[in-house]
C-alpha cells in the first residue's frame, strides 16, 4: 500500500517561493490534534519561526520534513543525499500571531511515512515546515465552477469554494472512503457539496460529474485527486462539454500503486 499524500514537485515551485529566496525549514511542534472523521486528522503545529509565513499562506502548500524514527528533532536538509523525508499538505489555517499550522492528514488508510508519523502525532511532537510553495491559480471569473477532488486535496477545494465571483455557483464533488468521512462544511451561497463514496475506478466519480447539470463551455474546473482519475475527468470534460484546458486547473494528488517518490518524477515527466 501508498503513503495518500499532497504532492508537489519537491524542488521547482519550492526554489522559487519567497521572492526569489531560497527556501528554508522551520522548526515546529504538536500543539493539538482532531480527529474530523474516520480517515482525516487534523494536526495544528506551531513555532516562533511560522510567524514569518507569508500573510497569504492559507490555501497554498508546505512541505511537511518528517522526524526520523527515533521521534527526536527532525532533519531539516531539504537537499541532497541527507535530505528529511517531506510531503506536501495544503494549508487549512494559518494564524500568523500565534505562528500556528493548521493541515489535514489522510489516515488509517494505507502505510507511508507520513501517515505512521500522522497516526502517531501528539502534542509535543516536532518536525519541520518548508515552504509555502505556490498555489494552483484560477481566474475565478466565471459564474459556474467544478470542484473535484477527495480528501487529500479537500482543504484546496474549499479555499476557492469560500473565494468565488458573487452569484456564481460551484458544485465541489468530494470523493470520500466511507459514508462516515462526510464532513459538516460550512453552507456557502450557491455551492452545492456533492459527497462521493469512492471506488477504485473512475466510474462513480464520472457519474457524478455528468450530473452536475451546470457544467457548460463556460466553466472553470480544478481537478485535484487520484492520477488516474484527474486524467479521466478531464479527457470527459475536454471531449463532452467544450470547456478549454486553459480553463482547468489540474494535479494528481496521488497514484494509485505509485510510491510518493516515483510519482513526484512522473508528475515531473508528464505532467496531467
């Protein structure tokens, strides 16, 4: 089984974050955790070093830089052959006066670094925080949007669901492992929330998405999920309703089969 994680290409966005400087880690620690449902975490981190954050760090990525087994400080090398063990985690809050990190951890899942250390978190517990790295950029000017993705890529889906034009509308179609994952999200003028009970194929998901009843040539798409499934969502989309590749936002989240590490260089490769 895989490590389910937010990946990003480790080194092209991550280089040119911060106005040209070189990126850095910061030292930070536990200071809570909450289960959100059978399969998602939520692990708040915090240090003196995060209040340095950019203000419009919600919604973007960092690399979380993973402790070593024997749970001391962790390395904080971004490169090279001693490089820590990172993943990448879409911010869902951000508190720059109290340097606090709020990010969502798919867990019981399947096995990986970053979910045993996820399991396992407890307050106290340190690591290290790169980043942020960029966010994926939509024009937000349309008057309908289609939001897909699962949980990995859930915190995403909801920044540019709160963010919409006023009067458009969105339909956001969250994947999910269980019925028991559903969350209570805040209601949002004209976005209706469409949980999925995934399967391994695309099928369910495609049916959701033929469904959504507002979809035209006119809107804007993020696609944020399983490779497979991004790639099968948006050959629909292309080929059935007219809407322009230059209109979706599109990133595999993860890979089914594919170790976090051999996918990253795919995606580098041939990218969605």
């Amino acid at each position: 089984m895989i490590d389910i994680i937010n990946y990003v290409s480790e080194t092209q966005s991550m280089t040119k974050q911060l106005d040209g400087a070189p990126p850095r880690a910061r030292l930070a620690e536990v200071v809570k955790t909450e289960e959100l449902t059978p399969h998602l975490r939520r692990i708040v981190v915090a240090g003196p070093e995060l209040t340095t954050l950019p203000e419009d760090t919600l919604g973007r990525y960092v690399k979380v830089l993973l402790p070593g087994q024997d749970g001391g400080r962790p390395n904080l090398a971004l490169r090279g052959p001693a490089a820590a063990i990172k993943r990448s985690y879409t911010v869902q809050h951000y508190d720059a006066a109290r340097g606090e990190l709020s990010l969502d951890f798919v867990v019981n899942r399947h096995r990986g670094p970053a979910t045993r250390w996820a399991a396992g978190a407890e307050v106290g517990h340190a690591l290290g925080i790169a980043g942020p790295g960029p966010r994926k950029p939509m024009p937000l000017q349309a008057s309908h949007y289609l939001l897909v993705g699962d949980l990995t890529s859930i915190n995403a889906l909801w920044y540019y669901a709160e963010r919409l034009p006023a009067g458009a509308r969105a339909d956001v179609l969250i994947e999910i492992p269980t019925a028991e994952d559903r969350q209570a999200l805040p209601s949002l003028p004209g976005v209706r929330v469409h949980w999925i009970v995934e399967q391994p194929d695309s099928r369910r998901l495609l049916q959701a998405v033929q469904a959504c009843t507002g979809v035209s040539a006119q809107s804007e798409v993020f696609l944020g999920t399983e490779a497979g499934k991004v790639r099968a969502v948006k050959g629909y989309l292309l080929e059935r309703t007219g809407i322009s590749s230059l209109m979706m936002q599109t990133t595999g989240y993860w890979k089914r089969g594919v170790d976090a590490e051999r996918f990253g260089k795919e995606k580098q490769q041939n990218p969605l």
